[in-house]
C-alpha cells in the first residue's frame, strides 16, 4: 500500500490526454502537488492509503482550466464603460482612469478579486497582461492560483514606468525576484503593435529567447488597427512583427480576428498560438475570428476571457461553449469544433502556449495536480448522457464545486479556501467609490 496526501473519487474523469476520453468511476491520487495516479475508484482501496478521500459521486473532473489571456487588476473597472468600440473604450474611458487609478495597491486588490473569481469559475491558471506585476504575485500566491505575469511594454508613460524600456527592465527584475515560486511562470507582453515599437519589439525577441519565454500580445483585433499600421509601416500589423522576429513558436497572439489566408498558413507553418477571446470580440463588436479556418491549419489555441472591464466576466466555461457555437454558426459546419476539442482548447492548448504543457493542462501521472471538479446533477444538466457535452453547452460556473492548485484545495463545496470573502468585497466596494468619485 502506498501512502498519498489526497484521493478524489469521481463519476467521470476527462484527462484530455488521450484525447477524447471519459473514464467512469475513476480515481486520481495526489502526492505531493502531483497527480501519482489514475485508476478505477475499485483499485484505489487497495492500492492507496491517504490523509483524505473526497468523493465526487455525481461530477466530472477535468483539469483546471486555463485563461491564456487576462488584465487580473482590470477586475476594479468591471462595468465603468460599455457598450462602446475599443478604440473609444480605451481613450475616452478605460486609459483616463488608469492614469487617475493605477498603483501597486490597485493592481493587488484588482488581482485577488480578479483570482477569486476565477477560483469560483474552476481556472487554476491565467497568464496576465498589466501594469505593476510585482503586485499581481503577491495576489497570486495569496489565492494559491497559478499564473504566467506578463512583462508589460507599453512606450508611453504611465504610473508604473515613463516608457517601454523601463517597463521591461522593471518586469524582468520582478521575473528574477519570484523565480524560485512553483505557482508563477512570465512571459513578455508587449501590449499592441500600435502601442509599441520596433526596437521594443527587437528587443523583446532576443530577450524572449534569452530567458525562454512566450510573447504575449494583441494582433488584429480590429479592422482600424490593421488600417493604421498600413498607413505607418506599409504592411499589416502581422507582417511587420513577422520581419521584426515576433512571429514564431513563443508568439500567442491575442484577438487574431482580422486574418487572411495567407496569415492563417503564417501561423501555423511558424508554430503560433491564439488566444482566442470570444465575448470580449464580440461586446466591443471587433468581429469574429476564423476558429475553424485556424484548426483545419492545427493552429495550437486556448481560451481567454481578457480583463472584465471588456467582458465582463472572467468565465472560461462560458468562453468554451461561446467558442463552439461561433465556430459552427460562422463556418457553417455543425461538426467544427466539437465539445471534446475545445475543453483540449481550455485546457492542454492553452498550457502549452505558455510553455507549460509538461506541467499542467490534462490528468496524467507527474504532472501538477490543478483539478476542476463539476458537478452535473441539477436540473440544467440533467440527463447526462455525454458529461463533456453537458460541460462545454449546458453547464455553467454555479456548476463547479471543487479546485485544487498543485494539489492544494483552492475551492471546495463552493467555498474558497485561504480568502476572506467580506475583505475582498469591502476593497471592491472602496475602489468602487473611489473611481466614481476621484476628486
């Protein structure tokens, strides 16, 4: 018999890996942070002994879901401007209150809500693109919630740095001074090609392979952006990133709505990743991105929710059935990505993107224990005949019960674990009136 920290009984178990499976009455067996087992609930008893045993007798367990693209602190402007195109959104609203806002309190306070929300919504990893990322590590090892901190460049001045360069030597110090934390991985995140320039972007692509790391950053999310960049480079905001060295295995391009054929092949001939963000496309009326077109290319992608000032909810399940049904309605296929594929989309696609697919995204023996459990015996749900289905198009995050992050119970019975719910609702409350009332 072999000792471990955690048993979980569950009714169904989705690894991802192999694809396309659901095991029955299975059984994962934590130690250590780590998943040591799956295996038939039958053989556990007699193969384990464990400090607890949670069972799950009518939830299907899948790996925790991964945001790949969020602004965490932007949780604090959830609501200040809808209904409104990015461009106006952005410079007439979101921007003025960030120069008015935006500090290293903000941007911890912003974090936690943002991590609990998150917890509550079965995601155990996000990778952020914000201001202050020193902050933003301090609210994530507060929540126990994994991340991947982006090392912001943004060229003009702002509270956290006068321009890009500063932005990226402070990102990297932050880098160095968290490097030994399990939870935290960084990527660079140069914010647009329209807000950032061509030394910046050189740089970030010899610092990128200095140090290993993704670049995260948003492309082609609108028809204006592409105008612009015409207008000043001659080419597509795409082109000039693929001549500037940006374009290539560690590029997750966030949006990617606007692409043409030829950009589609670029993509995936170069090994890049999308995150791909259907209700933030859609409330800021940006378009729809052609999913089926990037994976009938086996174009590598994940989910995101970007941040819930443009969303406004940071929701991975809704992303997922979102996703779906947008690629069915705009390709005309009923067969495009079906509920099998686009929870490997939420989960493995999006670890890899981040350069952690070894570690996380899918149920198998050595990798970290970041497991969402669902449960699927409400009316919404009911009858269950495919628990995957009854995941990515019934379900909804009231639905998700457990979380565990490297095997540490984050949410359990639908109760957070480590945060005090009222401190987090009496700082929002604070912001709240604040941001209202700036004088």
């Amino acid at each position: 018999m072999r000792h471990v920290d955690t048993l979980i009984n569950a009714a169904w178990i989705a690894p991802v890996e192999p694809p396309g499976t659901v095991l029955a009455d299975h059984c994962v067996a934590v130690c250590d942070g780590r998943i040591e087992a799956l295996l038939p609930t039958s053989e556990a008893a007699g193969t384990f002994t464990a400090d607890s045993t949670v069972t799950l007798g009518q939830h299907l367990l899948i790996p925790g879901l991964v945001n790949l693209h969020c602004h965490a602190a932007m949780s604090l402007l959830r609501g200040i401007a809808d209904d409104l195109p990015l461009m106006t959104w952005l410079q007439e609203h979101v921007w003025p209150a960030e120069a008015r806002h935006v500090s290293d309190e903000f941007v911890h306070d912003g974090s936690l809500l943002a991590a609990a929300e998150m917890l509550r919504s079965g995601i155990t990893c996000f990778n952020d693109m914000y201001f202050f990322p020193e902050a933003t590590a301090r609210a994530t090892l507060r929540a126990g919630i994994r991340a991947s901190l982006g090392v912001i460049a943004f060229e003009f001045p702002s509270a956290y740095a006068p321009d890009a360069a500063s932005c990226l030597h402070k990102g990297l110090a932050t880098r160095d001074a968290y490097r030994g934390e399990e939870l935290l991985s960084f990527c660079l995140a140069p914010h647009a090609p329209y807000t950032v320039s061509d030394e910046t972007f050189r740089r970030i692509a010899t610092i990128a392979e200095e140090i290993d790391a993704p670049i995260h950053t948003h492309v082609h999310e609108t028809v204006d952006e592409i105008v612009q960049g015409l207008a000043q480079s001659g080419m597509r905001p795409l082109e000039r990133l693929r001549r500037l060295g940006i374009v290539g295995p560690r590029l997750i391009a966030v949006h990617a709505i606007h692409l043409e054929e030829a950009e589609i092949e670029l993509l995936a001939r170069e090994g890049a990743s999308i995150a791909h963000c259907p209700s933030s496309n859609m409330k800021l009326g940006n378009g729809i991105a052609p999913v089926a077109a990037l994976r009938a290319r086996g174009v590598n992608m994940g989910l995101g929710t970007d941040g819930a000032a443009s969303n406004n909810r940071l929701d991975v399940l809704s992303e997922m059935r979102s996703t779906s049904l947008l690629a069915k309605g705009s390709s005309g296929d009923a067969r495009a990505l079906g509920a099998h594929e686009v929870l490997r989309i939420a989960t493995l696609e999006g670890a890899r993107a981040l350069g952690l697919g070894a570690r996380i995204g899918s149920i198998v023996p050595g990798k970290a224990a970041d497991l969402t459990a669902v449960e699927l015996s409400s009316l919404e749900t009911l009858p269950c005949f495919d628990p995957v289905s009854d995941l990515v198009y019934a379900a909804g995050r009231e639905h998700v019960t457990h979380v565990w992050v490297a095997g540490e119970p984050r949410l359990a019975e639908r109760r957070l674990a480590g945060l005090d719910v009222d401190e987090i609702r009496a700082k929002a409350a604070w912001w709240r009136q604040r941001i209202r009332n700036p004088a």
